[in-house]
C-alpha cells in the first residue's frame, strides 16, 4: 500500500509554512488542495504561495485553471489521484496540503461525495424546493426517499441534505446509500498519515487571520479583484464567490464601503476558520499538533516512512 501524508489545519495556521519546511526535510512532492489556488489569476486573496517560493517549492494543482472554468469535486478527486500516482512512480511521497474540507472529505471517502456532475436543472430545482418550503421539508423529503442516508446526518445539515438529495435526483431517483455502498467496492485505498495543526488558543488564530488579511490588502488585494473583473468582464467567476474575493467585489461594485468589506471578510474567514476546526476535530484518523510542536511532527512522519 502506498504512502500519503495529509497536513490540514485552520485558514492562517500556518499550513504552507509547514509543508515547505517538510518539503526540505523528507523526499515529497506537495499537492495543494485548496479551491481557490487551482485558478489562475486568483494570488493574493487565496494566500497563493509566490512564484518564488514555487520555483523553489513546487506545489501541485495550483494555477491549473482559467478564471472562468468550473470545478467540480468528482474532478478534484480524478486529478488528485492522477497526481498521487505521479509522484508514486516518481518513489516519492504526496504531502497533500490545504484548508478545503470538501476536497479531504472526497479524498477520504474515496470520491464517494461526487457521483457524476450535477446538471444545473437539479440544483435550481434543490434551490426551489428549499426556497418554497423550508429545510426540514428537505430533510424529510430525504428521508421518504432513503431513510437510511437521512439518518446518517443531522436534520439541519444543510450542505449533507442538499448534497444528497443532488445525488438523488441525478441518479435516475436511485437511493444515495445504495449508490454509495455500490461505489465503495471501487475505492482507492492508501496507508494514509493524516496531521492536523491547531492553535493552541483561538485568540491567536483569530490574529493570525487578521494579520493575513492585513497583508493581502497591503499587497493589493482590490487591485488584484478590478484586474481580474476587468479582465473576465461579464463572466461567471467560481472564485470571484469565495471569501475576501466576493466581498472585495462587492466593495467595487459600490454596494459596500470599504470598512464593511473588510468586517464582512475577517468575520467569514474567522467562520470558516470555526467550521474547519469542528471538522478536524470529529476526524478520528487525524494526529494533531500544535504549531509550536515541528519536532514531534518530523518525528512522526520519520516513523511513518521508515
């Protein structure tokens, strides 16, 4: 069975300070598995490394994309797996590295979170049942139709409700258990190493995210957002939702001013941070450590690849 070493943690914990310091310390090629960092043009907001630092440092599946292209995770999940086989006939070692949840989910579950793409009619229609009644009625229409994956989930897990039902109706009315448990014969399997790094105390966290975010507007961030707008002029940018990005281009466009764009973005960044946290903290696979604690995890990755 072969190698791979997951390094997660919070937005600003220090995640890519880290996988490079371990990049200089073991034979590993980084892979990047962050939503944002896969497109082109979108540096300063997602914290992209420099092309300094990746001349030196290499990260994979960054700056893969056009601005405009979409993503989905089932294709996150093909080029994940097209990078790991790379770099193990390459007899090296994939150190994934990255704050997206969703992507280590679909890594973890073995491309289970995606069955095919979902057509855009079938999220509208999500949309509006959602709109038109309210998300227990989601809830409840789910678990008419597969009791089982309904009881696996919290009535007001909304993404897990929505997501499901996605696979619902995009499966010809199949129930999602069964497709799952059908899909789960076809899972890759991998000796996996999963780190997680934690603040020791969320009031230093939440600096950090401020700091950062200092940083990007410093280097430039709304220059970086009007470039890339009027660049793509007109265009639906997946990126241009995220957090930072949408604010910045609503700030822009003249519907905020520019303290509530910078509010609005420290308070969702410190909410994914919260919702990340929570995550790592339910992943019973994952060793966690603290920022402060670089020897211990040297010597944890040196057992795991003796």
């Amino acid at each position: 069975m072969k190698n791979v070493i997951s390094l997660m943690g919070p937005t600003a914990s220090g995640k890519t300070e880290l996988a490079i310091s371990l990049n200089k310390e073991f034979d590993i090629e980084i892979v990047s598995v962050d939503s944002v960092m896969v497109y082109k043009k979108f540096n300063i907001g997602s914290a992209k490394p420099d092309n300094n630092i990746l001349k030196i440092h290499p990260h994979r599946m960054i700056n893969i994309l056009e601005p405009w292209q979409k993503y989905s995770v089932a294709k996150f999940y093909e080029d994940l797996i097209l990078n790991i086989e790379d770099i193990h006939k390459r007899k090296k070692t994939p150190l994934l590295v990255g704050g997206s949840i969703m992507y280590f989910k679909t890594f973890f579950s073995g491309g289970l979170s995606d069955m095919r793409e979902v057509p855009e009619e079938i999220k509208n229609k999500i949309q509006k049942m959602l709109h038109e009644n309210n998300l227990s009625y989601l809830y409840s229409f789910l678990k008419d139709v597969d009791k089982i994956s309904a009881e696996k989930i919290h009535h007001n897990d909304k993404y897990r409700i929505i997501r499901l039902l996605e696979i619902y109706f995009s499966n010809e009315l199949q129930k999602p258990s069964s497709i799952m448990k059908q899909c789960a014969k076809n899972v890759q399997y991998f000796k996996n190493l999963n780190i997680s790094i934690m603040p020791s105390d969320r009031s230093l966290l939440h600096s950090k995210i401020d700091a950062r975010f200092k940083n990007m507007m410093d280097k430039g961030l709304l220059d970086e957002i009007s470039q890339i707008k009027k660049s793509h002029k007109g265009m639906d940018l997946p990126a241009m939702k995220t957090i930072g990005y949408r604010q910045g281009s609503e700030h822009l466009d003249g519907k905020i001013d520019l303290d509530s764009m910078k509010s609005m973005t420290l308070a969702a960044t410190r909410q994914l941070a919260k919702r990340q946290i929570t995550w790592l903290r339910h992943l019973d696979t994952s060793t966690v450590y603290t920022s402060l604690d670089y020897g211990n995890i040297l010597r944890r990755i040196d057992r795991f690849l003796a």
